[in-house]
C-alpha cells in the first residue's frame, strides 16, 4: 500500500499518545512499584580511584535495626562477572565482579550491597561497614595511563593498552599524505560526558520459589535477559523475567546490566521478599556508563586543487577501569568505520588503541562512536579551508559523493547507498541564509562581539549489526490489535509511531492499535532500542506483523465469506457474494486464531545512512567568554519520516547534547583519580538559555532501499550535527584559534585576550 494515505498514517504530525497518561502522572517508573513486603538495598561504594582491600568488618552493620542482609563479594561466588560482550582484546581480560573482592579500581566501585527495612536503615548499615584499604597509585587520564612507567590498573596490559584495532589502508594513506600538496593535521580531543538521564537507574529483584521477576528501566529487555540469566545469574532465560514500564531517558546507558540488577535478585531469593534499588545523582554520576573520552591525532591530505587524497587518524580511548559490555566497541565496530563521512578520500586509515584507566566504564552515549568519528572530520575540514585559503563550503561540495558515485565503498567496510548530499549542503545553506552572514557578523563587531559561523555535513551508520527484529500481535475483542514490539522506548514516543505504521498497514483508526512493550513474557525476542534502528528495524517487524495478520485473516474469513477474499479498511470481503465481515468479528468469532509473532530480517541486512548539513552562528563575548548560539538550521536526509512532530522532537534533543557537550559538560577526576564533577553543583548541564532561539529545520529525504518503510533513523542525529558545527562556528569566531571542549567562558575569555579586539564595523 502506499504510505500517507490516512489523516493519523506515515508521514503525519500526530501528538504523541503517550503523553496523556504521562503528563497527568499515570507514568510507571521503576521507582514508583511498590511490591508487598519490599525492603531497600544501598551500594557502599568505593572511596578511592585505585587500592586494595585489606579488611572488611560487617559485623556492626548486620545488627543495625532493620537491616536484613548484607552481602559482600565473598556470598557472590554462584555468579559470573558484569559481562563486556564485545572483547576486542583477545587474552586481555578486565572482569568485573559484581561486588570488589581484594581490589578496588575507581570511584564508586561496589564493594557491599545492604538490604534493610527502609532505604535509610540500608544507608546508615552501609555507613558503619568498616573497610581497611591500602591505597594505590592510580592513572586518571590517558596520558597518565599510557606515560612510561606508569602504574598497572591490569596485569596483562602493557601501558594499560588492552586492545589495538585498525581499519582501512595504512600504507596507501601514509604515501597519499608523503605525497600531497597540503596536510591538515590536528590533535582533537573528546571530553568525557556523564549521560544525566532524568530518571536515574532503579531495580526492583523477586524471587517467587522457583524464578526471578527483575524491573528496571531498560533499552530492550530481551537482549539483557539473555545476557543476564546466562552470563551472570547462570540459570535458564525461562527462569528470569524483566520487565521495563516508563523510561526516563537512556542515551545508550540503559542498555547496560550493572552489577545492582544482579544484587536485587540476589537479595530477594535470599531474603524471600521483593527487594528495590533505586539510585542517587551521586551513583549516577559515579558509576552510570560514560560517553567519548578519547584522543586522537588526525590529518588530512590534498592535492593542489583541494580535493582529499588521504585521511589518516590514530586515536587513544578511554574505556575506564573496566571494558564495558560494549565500550570496545563504541569508537572502533561503531565509530571506527564512518571516519571520512561521505566525503570522497581514496585511501583512509584508523587505528584505535583501548587504553584502561581508573575511571568509570565508558561505553555507549548518543550515537556511540558516530559523533566522534564526525567531529574529527569537519574539524578538519575546516581547518583545512583556512589553510588553504578555501571558503568552508567549497572544501565540502569538491570532496562530497555525488548521486552517480553511488552506491560507494568507503573503504572501511561500508557502503552508502541513496543520498543526495551536494544537494542537502546547498539546501542548508540557502536555509541558514549563507549569504546574509556578513551583515550579521558586521552588526555584532559593531556591538563589541565576536561573530562565527560553523558548518558539519555529517553521516551516521543507524542500525549497524542488526539481523532481526520481532513483532508479536493479538487481536483483543472489539478489534483491538495489540502489538508487542522488541524495541524500547526511552521517551521517543514508540507509542504513537508503531500504532501509525500499523493503523495504516491494516486500514484501521490509529485508535484501534495498542502497542505494548518491556515484558519478556509478553516478547522474549527482540533488539531494543540503539543505534538509531527502532523505526527501521521494529517498524518493518510491525509492517511484516500487520501483512502476517491479514493473510491469516484471509484464510479463515474464507470459512464464512468465500474462497476468494479481499481485505480492506478492517473489512474482509468475500468477492463473489460481497459480504463482509469487520477484523472485530472474525476475531471475536475465532479467538487467538489471528495471532502470531513476526520476524523482519532482510536477506542483506545492511545499515541505513542518515545523513544532513547543521550550520550554527555564533556571537562571543570578549568581556566575558560567553558564547550566544544565535542562529541554528539543518537540512537532513532520514528516508522516509513517519512522524514530523515526533522527529522535530528527537532532533531539538539531540543538539541539545550534541551543544551541551561544547559549552559546559566536563567529567573531571583529579590526578588521584577522585571524582570532581560529581553533582549537579559541579557538572554543567545545557539549560534552556543555552539553546538557541529557534533551530530551523528542514529535509531533503531519500528513501532507503534497506527496509520497507524506506527509513533511516533520526535519533542521534542531532547530535552528531551539533558538537561540530557549533564547535567551528566558535572557533571561527575566534580568528581559527583551535581549541577543545567544552568551550568554557575561561578558555574563549583567555584566548580573546591574545586577539586583536573585535573592531566596530565601519
């Protein structure tokens, strides 16, 4: 059928469905279940970034009132380690235990796991734990880490690397640069973010005599069953049940297990009654899975006409004190293989060292790998372009593929299919009004501010590495098609799109469409939400359910109306009597006949390419540092788009981190690996007046040929746009002097007073 042919289908701006029932505090947060006879479990946490546990004495904290149980690393030994999924580094392991036995290695390391009656007899029993530590030399940074001599956090890890992963053609990217006219090279460094979701991450574990139900705010319950009944709980994955209600925020950190999930199970079997965990800011900030922490050295070489002939990067990444379940993966399968963009670069080598320091585990964080891998480039090319006396857009449309050089290998192991990119560029930039920037940078000298604009055309991999996705669908009585699906919204608004795609497949009222999630006992299959594949992925699952349905629905109205039937608007009619019979009916009159479970999986399960240009202006002030965002617009290419509401949405909160990132997110430890940006008091999370006014928005869509609703994935894109074009648009304000994130008031304040000041306009 064709899409967009009803008022609430694909490609409608409808309002979220969700939205209802959580703006007038019907929401079901972990938080919020309140089982009969639950108690409350605390984590102690670690203290220090790096030492050995000498002692533990638990004796005072057990005869405390209330408390119910105490647990320790030693009571664990029936489970397995928190899992890293994707180790890269061979025989180099860094398991982590659920509790820390005889070795802590970062700040907030769980040593103790209380239980108790209320949540603060669990905080005070934690407090009277008594721990004798010797503490150890530890390494908080890269260069610390990687410095001669430096101090072992892993045995087996020379220099605390524990991986070297590469990609591409070394050789002939090191003769292209030899070679070239120019070569732009930078040291770029990636500011590690703590992902703040607004909800913090809870866990509630029961145990009912024979298995375990776990609630926690997930990304996808199936994938975490499997990973947490086999690998740490060791039990048949019939024997564990999660379940995810409402989530507030993810960002890839909700995709993890962490060690809590584990203990409340734990807990509950021991103690025989449902046990809860809901964590603070501080653990949040302290233990939730970091984002970026990277460094990389970069060039990028051309000829005497500024076209790429090469494009070379090595970088060093922090995975923390321990490899992550899938942070080996985040800046080399993830990232790695999108460095370059959609630019045309001949030879291309990226090399990846994993380096362990004492710091919170680093994995996944809006768009995983992609942002970095994009904010690489167009720093470069920018750079470029004031090195070679090109203006910033003309370096990008003589390097960017063109529709007939499509599809395209870039050398990496992927392959872009669709896209008009010279085309969305100069969309963008008749948006952004390119034209009219001189007078606006001329109004602002003439203020005293500096004035700068900055360009990013980025490409993300969405969807990379999936091979399937599942679909489970009833017909309810009265007609209501209720559809499980195996993705997980995290505030996206899966709801409302999923109900869209199937409303219109089946010629129903959207109404008639329930969509239901997070409950392995409802869906034990299924990918959850990453990687910005839940439209592709779970809405070819609903389109494939819908289809499924409908030829089910055929064969038995066939009893009734025919051997020959159609189906159309909820109607089955029989051609040759023209009776009919509504989807209600046939399946009031043959219940659970219509139900089944769908499985989209593509013979050639490629990822999609989003893809789009982000142009941001900005005003800075010398006097104080403050940068404005004054202007910001973008063009971008998600295939089809099945939700222009929802999408504006996804897009405003990914600049808002892609910005926040800039201009005043920082995770700090100190040189003895303490934790100083641990709060909210020391952390600077975007606020409103950090936003720009109004970001205009547009597309220029190319359908993908990859899954049938023709989508690309939107999620992260907003993201991936924002750090670099708002990042260039700052450092153009500033004559090109280069500098990192975040771009502080201090740093642009400092760096003013060595230009020449900001001159009125004649």
């Amino acid at each position: 059928m064709k899409f967009g042919t009803s008022q609430t289908g694909v490609g409608k701006s409808v309002e979220r469905v969700e939205d209802a029932r959580l703006l007038t505090g019907g929401g079901r947060y972990t938080d919020d279940l309140q089982l009969p006879g639950m108690a409350y479990g605390v984590t102690l946490r670690s203290p220090y970034g790096h030492a050995a546990i000498t002692r533990i004495d638990a004796a005072a904290a057990r005869a405390m009132p209330g408390v119910l149980g105490v647990y320790l690393g030693a009571d664990l030994d029936a489970y397995g380690d928190v899992p890293c999924a994707v180790p890269l580094s061979g025989p180099i392991k860094t398991p982590r235990p659920l509790l820390a036995r005889d070795r802590v290695r970062f700040v907030g390391d769980g040593i103790a796991f209380v239980v108790a009656e209320t949540r603060e007899q669990a905080r005070a029993a934690a407090d009277a734990i008594e721990i004798e530590f010797e503490e150890l030399p530890a390494v908080a940074s890269l260069e610390a880490a990687t410095a001669p001599g430096a101090p072992a956090i892993w045995p087996d890890a020379p220099n605390n690397i524990v991986f070297h992963w590469e990609v591409g053609k070394a050789a002939a990217a090191d003769a292209a640069i030899a070679a070239a006219a120019h070569v732009t090279r930078l040291r770029v460094t990636q500011n590690r973010i703590a992902p703040t979701s607004m909800e913090v991450r809870a866990a509630v574990g029961d145990w009912d005599g024979s298995a375990f139900t776990l609630h926690t705010g997930s990304q996808g319950v199936a994938g975490m069953r499997q990973l947490l009944a086999g690998m740490v709980m060791k039990c048949p994955p019939e024997q564990l049940r999660i379940v995810t209600g409402d989530v507030g925020g993810g960002f890839g950190m909700k995709s993890f297990l962490y060690a809590e999930y584990a203990l409340v199970l734990h807990a509950a079997k021991m103690l025989g009654r449902p046990v809860k965990w809901t964590g603070e800011r501080s653990d949040a900030f302290q233990t939730d899975t970091h984002g970026r922490a990277m460094e990389s050295d970069a060039a990028l070489a051309f000829d005497a006409q500024g076209r790429i002939t090469a494009l070379k990067v090595e970088t060093w990444s922090d995975l923390g004190a321990y490899q992550s379940q899938f942070g080996p993966a985040i800046q080399t399968l993830a990232g790695g293989r999108i460095i370059g963009g959609v630019y045309r670069i001949p030879a291309i080598h990226n090399a990846v060292h994993g380096v362990m320091t004492n710091t919170a585990p680093v994995d996944a964080y809006r768009g995983a790998g992609r942002p970095e891998s994009a904010y690489i480039m167009e720093r470069l090319l920018e750079a470029a372009a004031r090195e070679l006396n090109l203006s910033v857009d003309e370096i990008r449309r003589r390097n960017l593929l063109t529709p007939t050089e499509l599809p395209h290998d870039n050398g990496l192991g992927l392959t872009f299919d669709v896209g008009d990119f010279p085309a969305v560029l100069d969309k963008a930039l008749a948006n952004a009004d390119w034209a009219g920037f001189p007078a606006r940078k001329a109004a602002a000298l003439a203020r005293g501010k500096r004035y700068g604009r900055g360009l990013c055309y980025y490409v993300e991999i969405a969807g990379g590495g999936s091979r399937d996705e599942f679909a489970d669908v009833r017909v309810l009585k009265g007609g209501i098609v209720e559809v499980a699906v195996g993705t997980q919204s995290n505030g996206q608004g899966h709801e409302t799109v999923y109900a869209q795609v199937t409303a219109e497949r089946l010629g129903i009222p959207m109404e008639q469409v329930r969509i239901v999630q997070g409950d392995t006992d409802r869906l034990e299959q299924g990918n959850g939400t990453g990687g910005s594949r839940s439209m592709a992925w779970g809405g070819g699952a609903c389109l494939v359910a819908a289809d499924d349905l409908v030829a089910r629905g055929i064969a038995l109205a066939k009893q009734d109306l025919g051997d020959e039937v159609d189906y159309a608007d909820g109607l089955f009619r029989g051609r040759a009597t023209n009776a009919t019979m509504s989807l209600a009916e046939l399946a009031d009159k043959h219940p659970q006949a219509l139900d089944g479970r769908a499985r989209f999986a593509p013979d050639d399960p490629r990822p999609t390419f989003p893809n789009g240009c982000h142009v941001a202006e900005v005003e800075v002030d010398p006097q104080t540092g403050r940068v404005e965002v004054t202007r910001y617009s973008l063009v971008d290419d998600f295939g089809t788009i099945v939700n222009p509401l929802l999408l504006v949405g996804q897009i405003h909160g990914g600049v808002a981190q892609g910005l926040g990132q800039v201009l005043t997110e920082n995770i700090v430890y100190d040189e003895s690996a303490q934790l100083l940006t641990g709060s909210f008091m020391d952390y600077g999370i975007p606020r409103a007046d950090d936003m720009p006014g109004a970001i205009g928005f547009d597309t220029l869509p190319t359908t993908s040929p990859t899954n049938p609703l023709g989508a690309k994935g939107c999620g992260e894109a907003g993201t991936i746009g924002a750090m670099p074009s708002v990042m260039n648009a700052i450092i153009d304000a500033l004559d090109g002097t280069q500098l990192e994130m975040p771009a502080t008031p201090e740093k642009i304040w400092r760096i003013c007073q060595q230009l020449t000041p900001a001159m009125a306009a004649e």
